[in-house]
C-alpha cells in the first residue's frame, strides 16, 4: 500500500498515512472522517557526481551518446 499525505478538516492536522488508494482513513489526531488528500511532490532526481559518472559511462558502453557534446563525443 502507498503513503499517502491528508489533511483533517476537523482538527486541521496533517498526516501520512498507509492506505489504499480507495480507503477513506480515520484521522489519528481525532478520529473524524473529513480527511483530504494532499498532493505530494515528486522527489528530485539524484544529482551526486558519482550517479551522473555511472550513467554516462553505461550510456557510452550501450552507444547512447546524445546526452554528451559534440566535444565528448569526439566529433
């Protein structure tokens, strides 16, 4: 099951809580049913160094080189 973000209009509490998409969760805070779903943001792309090496090597090894310049591509 997912978690899920929600906002008690009752006691005006957020919560992350494991539902399904379907279930109508119970408010921990007070226990009333007026939960809204928040909307969640999307986690960023990893962006270490050694993620970014990894991938531009394995891109080069399996010939996919339209992430690199004209430069890097040696032409």
């Amino acid at each position: 099951m997912p978690l899920y973000g929600f906002h008690c209009a009752d006691c005006d509490k957020e919560s992350e809580l494991l539902v399904g998409f379907s279930d109508r969760p119970h408010c921990p805070g007070c226990g009333g049913r007026k939960m809204e779903r928040l909307v969640s943001r999307p986690a960023p792309p990893g962006q270490s160094k050694g993620l970014i090496k990894a991938a531009r090597a394995q891109a080069a090894r399996e010939g996919h080189l339209s992430n690199f310049s004209r430069k890097e591509r040696g032409g």
